[in-house]
C-alpha cells in the first residue's frame, strides 16, 4: 500500500489526519476507541466522528457505563478490521500499547501546522486543565512520548515541564510521565487546544516560584 493511502497529501486533509492521531495516542490497547467525558459528547466526541467521517472512517460512538467507581464516558470506536488500513497507520505513527507509545520519525518531522493539530487531539483526548494552579496537564505511562511531546510544545514557543508520578505502592503499575504548562505557556496552550482565553494577573508560572524579565525566584526551604 503506497504511503498516500495512509497520509493524503492534499493539505486539509493531512491536518484532519494529524488530529485523529493525536487523538489515537493517548489510548491503550489493541483496538482504537477514543473515550470522552459525558460533557464532550456534543463537542470534542462530535469533532473526531467528523474528522472520521471526512477521511474514510466510520466508527461508533456509544455511552459506556460507570464501573469500578468512574464515571460513564462517550465512547467513539473504529473497528480495527474493518479499517484495518487507518488501524495500521495509527500503530505505525503512534504505538500500540501504552507503556511503549512513542511517535515516529515521520510524526517528529511533520510542519508546526499539523503539530499543533496533533496536540489539538492529544490533549483533548486525555489532557485537562487546571485553571486554580494555572497549568495544563497532560499524563502518559510512555517516558519516550512524554519527552517527544515536550519536544513538540518547544517547538510551537510552549515552555513543558515533565514531572515522574512513582507509583512504587501500586502493584503493576508503571510510573506516570506528567507534560505540564504554567503561565504565558498554560494561556497560549489553552487558547489553542480549548480556544479559551484564560484570565489570570501576574507572571506566577508555579507555586514553588516566580519569574519577571530578569531574575526566577526560587522559594528556599
């Protein structure tokens, strides 16, 4: 199969690509199915079925129900063998598993354009923001793909930082690689990702410090 079947060139199109594999990304598991709040049934849950549409896919969106505590969720799910081709595309350019998720060279080395509709998708599939502490967050098991996502935010002007939750009291479970963005880099992210326009006075970019044009001030203990 010739490498346009997986990526068309025609530009529109490549940047509705670029989002759906953003959105793949965060996901584990060998199927592909996108999971989104109840609150985004009717937004971001809506964009990917669109999206789908225009490149060829047709998946199912559903309500899954709550278990082991969690809340129900929108589900929007591509069967893999009947779009074995698009299933394909987003194993080779995304990974499979979650704990071995890692971007291709190909990804790495697309246009800031389509990188930031691959951001659009990451972080609208598994990112949030927590306006209180000023921050977007983002949270992978992948260490490879946390440093490329960091990669990818210096490249479009964002400041990352890349926090190690240990999880050493868990029983199989692998450490969580945290991307967070604080202050002038939170407010243009959000704007991008969320197109919301965030409304906060200062420079504060942490609670451990502060920042102006010349100096960083570090709390001491």
């Amino acid at each position: 199969v010739s490498q346009s079947r997986y990526f068309p060139a025609e530009g529109s199109r490549r940047k509705r690509y670029s989002r759906v594999e953003g959105g793949y990304v965060p996901r584990e598991d060998s199927g592909i199915c996108l999971s989104f709040s109840l609150e985004e049934s009717e937004t971001w849950a809506v964009d990917v079925k669109s999206l789908c549409g225009v490149i060829g896919v047709v998946p199912r969106v559903y309500i899954k129900k709550p278990y082991n505590g969690r809340d129900s969720s929108t589900q929007v799910y591509i069967d893999r063998v009947a779009h074995s081709w698009f299933a394909e595309w987003c194993f080779k350019h995304g990974g499979m598993f979650s704990n071995d998720k890692v971007l291709s060279t190909e990804v790495m080395g697309w246009p800031i354009e389509l990188k930031k509709e691959f951001l659009i998708g990451l972080i609208r599939g598994d990112g949030h923001t927590r306006k209180s502490e000023e921050a977007v967050d983002y949270s992978t098991t992948s260490r490879s793909l946390a440093y490329q996502i960091r990669i990818i935010l210096a490249q479009i002007g964002i400041l990352g930082s890349v926090c190690i939750q240990k999880r050493e009291n868990k029983e199989n479970w692998e450490d969580c690689y945290h991307i967070i963005c604080y202050g002038e880099s939170n407010r243009y992210l959000t704007k991008l990702i969320w197109d919301i326009d965030l409304d906060f006075e200062g420079e504060k970019t942490h609670s451990w410090y502060w920042k102006d044009d010349d100096y960083l001030y570090l709390q001491v203990r």
